[in-house]
C-alpha cells in the first residue's frame, strides 16, 4: 500500500499533494466548525464563559502542540523510510509512536489533574473566571490519553500516504462533538463544563475506531507488532530529531498565547476573549494552507528518501505557490466581512469591535503567513528539526511578545499595537522561513550532485 502510493506520488506529485491535503482539509474543516459552534454555545452563557474557556487554549495548544510536534516527527520517519522502501523501519517507527503516545499521555493527565487550578490562576486568570476555567480543564484531563493516542495514530497513517481514513474518523468524532455540545451545555444544564464532557465522550470514540481499525482489521500498510516491540535508540532519534524541536516550537507559541493573554488582561477579560474569537476565524483562514503543509511533509520525506530530487523541487515550489494565491483571496474577504464573522458569536459591543480590528490588521500578512507556515513541515520532510524551532523563536520570543509587552507598558500605547507587533514579527519570520527553505534544497541538491 505504501509502496504504490509512492509511485502514484512520484508520477504525479501535484495531484499527490492535493490527495494528502483534501482530507485533511475536510477533517480540519470539520473540527474548525465545530469549535466556532462551540464557542457560540459558549458565548450564548456569558462573557466570562468565553474568558474561562479562553483560558485553557494555551494549556490546550500546549498539549496540541507537543502531541502533533512529536507526530510531525512520526511522519516524516515513516515516510522517509516507505520511500527508502524500509517497511521494517517504517513498522518499527510506528510502534515506538504508540509507546510514545502512551508515555506522554500519561504525564501530561497526571499533571493536568494535580496542578491545573495553579497553572490557571499563574497563567493570569482572574478570581472571576478561574474556577469556571477549572472545571472545564479538570474534564478535559480526563479524555487528554484518548485524544493524544489518537493524534499519534492519524500521524503514523499520514507518514504512509493516509490523509483520507484518518480524517473522516476525526471528522465523524466533530460532528459528534457538535451534537452533544447543545445537549450538555443547555439541555442538562452543565453550562462551561458540558462541553468539556461532549469533547470527551467524542474522543473517546475516536479513540476505539482507531484501535479497532488498526489492530482489529489491520487497515494500514504499517503492520504493529507490540507484543515483540524492542525499542531502538536509531528509530527513536529518528522520531525525536523532528519531533522534539518541533514539540519545543509550539509549546513556545503557547507560552506566547500565554503572555499575550496576560498582556491582554491588563485592559479586560473581554479582550481576552476578543483575542479568542479573532483567532477562530485565524482557524478557518489557515486552514486551506495547513492542509498544504501537512501534505508537504509526507511528499518532501518520501522524495527525500527516494532522491528524487527534481520532484521535490517542483512539489515545494507549487506547494507554496498555492498557498499564497489561496490565501490572497481569503484575506480580501475577511477584510471586507470581518464585522459579519464576529457578529455572530456575541452581542458585546466591545468584544465585536476589538476582534473586528485584530482580524483587519491581521489580513494584511496572512499571505505571508501562507508562505511560512508550510517551510517549517518542508524542513521536516528533509529530516530537519531544528529550522521550526528557530524560526518560531524568532517570530515568538524574540519579536511579538517583546514588542507588545514595550508597547504596552513601556510606552502606554492602545490594544491594537499588540496586534501590529504580531504583524511585525509575521514579516520576519517569513523571511527567515523562506531563505533556509532555498538554502536547504540548494544544499541537498549539491550533495546529490557530487554523489
């Protein structure tokens, strides 16, 4: 299965690309309906509801970014290794995701339960929202094994060439998700906390069909062998080599969401929550080029592995290409629409007209953002880590969260210049993100060369 795939890849990688990215677009388009629909329930219950939720998306993203960093890094060994034609490596490195899953599940539920409240109330969340916040996050702890394991299962299936069977299992866990949500938070009356409860209770069947379609039914050209794993330092580092600073750069852009909300709170709860609707529509918007990225990732590792390199060039070229024409169109539209996007998740005049501003501003560098995002999983695709790392470092630590933090409280200025030093480190980081993309192919290119 994953042998033909690479052929299929190989004959036509354009066609490929759009193969890997359409489910996954499908998939996250789902999943990013149902998170605007959550938040419209949740907006239905109060300004604060949608502060206490707020609140735990940067422990959420936290969680998100280390499961799918190490997944990144899970994939590309895969298909690095379907691509050499190594089936036995490429079993093995599946095997070591599981157990991988499994190890940081455990850890990070165990420490979601004991130390969450603090974590809440360190984070800025303030005495009027931290115990709503809480109980929503305690739940959350609860599904946290299910939905990492499941991350890790659609990563290894994507390092294969499967966007498609992955994703329709996530989407079919959305919609269940987007059902129960009404029934938990306003039928039997749980408020904040059913939707947590319906989160769960959809992960958890996610969850099952996963198990049951991969070790049941067998549906995968990787073969699990659990019973007989060994671990291996080599496939092990293979994983981590990718994974790990790709773990380490979203965990570094959490901690970004982070300052940001406790800069935030310094004008109000309310612009936190502003802040929290203008980035689900951020959702939307990358969504087309996330899709792009991920497929990226799968066709650069198996073409590395393969040294095809004039089809790598071409997929890269195209695949960024695409991106930006893409996201030029959506960004014209968000511009003119953004007072009709916000509308409908609440009436609070001053939520609306904040969020309305950061999503005007923001439009401006979304085709930058279209062209940067996908070179980080390029990179990863030729087995690099560390770019990803560096990049959002430079863009996270070293530019937005100085910048708004000087604007703010050294200078005195308005909200919006939170929004202007996010657009400023936009600016750099897609430079620095495309210069090493084309020092990268230049380099692999040389060495093929001279070999």
């Amino acid at each position: 299965m994953g042998e033909s795939r690479l052929e299929k890849y190989l004959s036509n990688p354009a066609k490929g690309l759009w193969k890997l990215a359409i489910p996954v677009m499908a998939g996250m388009g789902i999943q990013t309906i149902y998170s605007i629909v959550d938040m419209i329930f949740i907006g239905r219950l109060s300004g604060n509801a949608i502060a206490a939720v707020a609140f735990n998306m940067p422990l959420f993203f936290f969680v998100l970014g280390l499961t799918f960093g190490l997944g990144a890094g899970v994939t590309a060994s895969i298909a690095r290794f379907i691509g050499a034609k190594d089936k036995i490596n490429a079993d093995n490195s599946a095997e070591h995701a599981v157990v991988l899953g499994l190890g940081v599940s455990v850890v990070l539920t165990i420490v979601g339960l004991i130390y969450g409240k603090p974590i809440l109330i360190s984070i800025g969340a303030t005495p009027n929202v931290v115990d709503l916040s809480w109980s929503y996050l305690r739940i959350i702890c609860i599904g946290l094994p299910f939905m990492v394991l499941s991350a890790f299962f659609r990563s290894i299936l994507a390092g294969e060439g499967d966007t498609k069977f992955p994703m329709t299992v996530a989407a079919l866990g959305t919609v269940l998700n987007i059902i129960l949500d009404p029934i938990f938070i306003f039928k039997l009356g749980f408020g904040v906390p059913g939707a947590a409860w319906a989160t769960v209770i959809s992960q958890i069947i996610v969850f099952i069909i996963f198990v049951y379609m991969l070790f049941v039914k067998e549906h995968s050209y990787i073969t699990f062998r659990l019973k007989d794993f060994k671990p291996s330092s080599f496939i092990m580092k293979d994983i981590i080599k990718v994974g790990f600073p790709a773990s380490i750069s979203m965990v570094i852009m959490s901690v970004g969401q982070l300052v940001f909300n406790r800069i935030l709170v310094h004008f109000s709860t309310d612009a936190v929550a502003a802040y929290q609707l203008g980035g689900r529509i951020d959702m939307v918007i990358f969504l087309p080029i996330i899709s792009i990225a991920y497929g990226l990732t799968t066709l650069v590792s198996m073409f590395h592995g393969a040294q095809e390199m004039d089809k790598l060039k071409y997929i890269i070229k195209y695949g960024l290409t695409s991106s930006f024409m893409i996201t030029v169109g959506i960004s014209i539209i968000v511009y003119t629409c953004a007072p009709q996007l916000i509308m409908g998740f609440t009436k609070d005049i001053y939520i609306q007209n904040t969020a309305v501003k950061y999503l005007r501003l923001m439009s401006t560098v979304y085709p930058l953002v279209a062209t940067a995002l996908p070179c980080g999983r390029i990179l990863q695709g030729f087995g690099l880590g560390m770019p990803l790392l560096i990049i959002t470092s430079i863009r996270v630590l070293l530019v937005s969260t100085p910048l708004a933090a000087f604007f703010i409280f050294i200078q005195g200025k308005p909200l919006e210049w939170i929004w202007y030093s996010m657009m400023i480190s936009t600016v750099v980081s897609s430079v620095v993100a495309l210069t090493w993309v084309y020092w990268t192919v230049r380099k692999f290119s040389l060495i093929k060369t001279q070999a």
